[in-house]
C-alpha cells in the first residue's frame, strides 16, 4: 500500500471537496497517484448519485443576481434543509449562478452543459452529490433581459424573483417593491391581456360550475363566472393585484404614480416551499 502523505491527502480534498477518510481512501485505492484518486472520488460521486437517483430533492436553494441588463435565476435542489442552509452548498449554488450571469445560457440544458473548471456543470452536480451524500439537481434556471433588471431572494434563500422594466433609470425602491410584490403574490402573469386564453376557459368552466353546484338560475350562471373570472385575473396578474404596501391602489397605479411611461416587461418567480 502506497505511503499516503497528509499533504496529498488535503490537495485532493481542496481539488475534489470530498472529505478527508473519502480522500485518504482513494489515494489508497489509486496508489498515491493523484489523477487516478480524483477518478476514485468522482466514479464515487456517481455512485451514489445513481442510488439516490430515485430520491426527492425538494429542499435547496434558490438566488437571483444581476449584471447590468441581465439577470439569472436558479433553484439548486437537495434532500434536506440541513444541506440546504449549509455554507459550502449555499456557495457552491451561488458560483453556478456567477456562471449563468457571466454566460448567459438559453436553458437549464445549456447552464448544465456549461464547462465548469474543466467538466460540465452536470458532472460537478454529480460529484458534489457524492461528496455530500444527497441527491443534488438543478432544478430551475431562467432569466431576465431589459433596460432594468432587479433581483429579489427571501431571507432562507427558499424563494426568488426577477422583474424587468423597460427604462434603465428605475427608482431603486420603486423596482424593489415590485419583485417583493411577486415574491409575496405570485403573479401568473403581468396583465390580463398576457394570462393564456385556455387558463381564463378553465377559470369560466369552473366559475359556471360552482354556480351551479349552488343552485343559481341557469340564466345568470354565465354573468356569475364572468364575474370570478374578473376576479381571478384581478389577483393574478401583478399590475391589476392591490399593491401589498397600500391596498387603496394597485400595482399598475402604484408603478404609474412613480413614472407615467414606466412599464413592466417580464418577470419570473420561483420556490422550493
């Protein structure tokens, strides 16, 4: 059995982020040569990525970040909230989104594809589930383009949002507001006009069929549903909501009273909870 030194044993640990026995183990296995260690570790990884293939990572941790006109958002997933609030994984998610930011990938595919040190961000994922011992996905990752972009993590990074404004000179507490709104309100959409016409049928469909269920006169069932389709698209769609800081006004007024030709361009949400 080769001679492991404690110095070889820490640079594959720095190289790999496996723990210290895992490393010392696969110096062991690969006769101290370091190239076949780090094959070890990551063949490893791969194991136990496969075996907890069936698992459910419904924990994890979800950030937004901008540079300038751009903004990404992901949802790293785990098993266990243990892990999810745990420093190295926070930061590993944080460098996959530095990386989304930097390349600006169109997909998940294309962020899971991207090269990270030298592998696919995919086969970093795999063997940072080996070295944790969870199963790790990236669940989520999308993106914002516009003159404005403001970003939004909830405290426990559970929950994130972007939202995009068509003019670059956005007050600053103005567009925090807004992704904050989304946060809290979950907006499908962001006006009437942008809600699916298939989403709207479904909401008429069940609206006629509660009034029904109720007794109403068949001849006012249709102006019933009308009615709480109304009233679904006012609370599902961001700028109709009542704005969740004063409720006298929407979210629409409220961006109106800050700037007449201010508008929202797109916006995207996402949590694990």
């Amino acid at each position: 059995m080769a001679d492991i030194k404690a110095a070889d044993v820490q640079k594959l640990r720095k190289a790999t982020g496996a723990g210290m026995m895992d490393c010392k183990k696969a110096l062991q296995e690969a006769e101290g040569d370091f190239d076949r260690a780090v094959e070890v570790i990551r063949k490893k990884g791969q194991a136990i990525a496969n075996k907890r293939s069936d698992r459910e990572a419904s924990e994890g941790n979800v950030q937004a970040k901008v540079a300038g006109t751009y903004g990404a958002l992901i949802s790293l997933n785990c098993e266990t909230d243990f892990v999810a609030k745990n420093e190295d994984f926070v930061a590993f998610a944080d460098s996959i989104l530095d990386l989304a930011v930097k390349e600006k990938p169109d997909d998940l595919e294309a962020l899971k594809a991207l090269d990270m040190g030298g592998k696919s961000v995919a086969d970093v994922i795999m063997e940072k589930s080996g070295t944790i011992g969870e199963k790790l996905e990236l669940a989520y990752f999308d993106f914002v383009e516009a003159e404005k972009v403001q970003a939004y993590n909830h405290f426990g990074n559970n929950l994130a949002t972007l939202v995009g404004f068509n003019k670059a000179g956005v007050e600053e507490q103005v567009a925090k507001d807004v992704a904050m709104q989304i946060a809290a309100m979950a907006p499908i959409a962001i006006d009437k006009n942008d809600v699916p016409a298939e989403t709207i049928e479904q909401e008429r469909k069940i609206g006629r069929e509660k009034a029904l269920q109720e007794g109403k006169p068949e001849h006012i069932v249709d102006r019933i549903a009308e009615g709480m389709v109304n009233k679904f698209l006012k609370e599902n769609t961001l700028l109709n909501q009542d704005f969740t800081k004063d409720s006298k006004k929407s979210v629409g007024q409220y961006i109106k009273e800050a700037d007449k030709e201010l508008q929202v361009t797109a916006f995207k949400r996402f949590s694990v909870k």
